[in-house]
C-alpha cells in the first residue's frame, strides 16, 4: 500500500514548501484551496480521525489555527476564519483554516433549500499562487 500523502509531506519525503512545522505538526496550503490562503495543519505522526491525536498534537493544530486566523483576517480582509476537521476526504488527520468571504465558503447541505446541486472541485491553484501564499502566511506567523 502507498504510503499516506500526508505522512510523506509531514517527514519531507514529499517537497512542499511549509508555512509553519515543528515537532508535532506542519501547515501548508491546500492546493485546491476554496479561498486564497486555504491552509490544512497535519499532524506529523499518522492519527486516522482527529479523536485519535494526542491532546498536545491537538492543542497545537488548534493554537496554530488561531494564529493563522488572525494573519488571515489582516491578510485577506475577512470578518472571520473557519477551522474544521471534515475527515470526509483523506483518513490522516488534518485541520482545514479557511479565510471566510461568504457564509457558503463553509456550509452544511442541511443550509441550502434547493434540492439539486452538482458539486465540483474548486480549481488547482498554480505553483506561485502556493509559493505567494505560503510566503504571505510565513511572514504573518513571524
Ligand atoms: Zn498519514
């Protein structure tokens, strides 16, 4: 079996410049991000579900969550930032931060009264608008 995309980026095995990495955890942003600036936070040791980290990995993906969300309200100009674990696409644990321009940016099925959508990925970003972002997000954390 192939070894989990996110354990390969977590160990550098995977070349991804990083926006944050310490012992726990490392931050870069989603390539098909929703918004500008879409960062995900892994942790670096391999935990299926978020139950399953370790309180001090969890803590830490949270802390850097939060800082990250205040670079992104100065950053993008947005009222607020969402944090999530959906688990829906990739069993390695991995927090999304996204800049909120619209309340849809996030959203539950449960709020929309049409009954028939088509959803689609949103599109890959390019390596410089990665390199931009991760160079933005960078600098902010300081
Ligand atoms: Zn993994």
């Amino acid at each position: 079996m192939a070894r989990c995309i996110f354990c390969q980026i977590a160990s550098g095995e995977v070349a991804v410049d990083l926006i944050y990495h310490d012992e726990l955890i490392a931050a870069f942003p989603d390539n098909h991000p929703i918004r500008p600036g879409h960062t995900m936070i892994v942790s670096r040791e391999h935990f299926p579900y978020f139950e399953d980290l370790p309180e001090a990995t969890a803590n830490r993906i949270l802390h850097v969550g939060q800082r990250l969300a205040s670079a992104m309200k100065e950053l993008y100009k947005v009222p607020r930032v969402a944090f999530a674990f959906t688990g829906g696409d990739h069993p390695h644990a991995h927090a999304h931060v996204i800049p909120m321009h619209e309340k849809t940016d996030l959203t539950s099925r449960r709020y929309i009264l049409e009954e028939n959508l088509t959803f689609r990925s949103t599109p890959q970003a390019s390596p410089d608008e990665l390199a931009e972002t991760t160079a933005q997000l960078r600098r902010a954390l300081g």
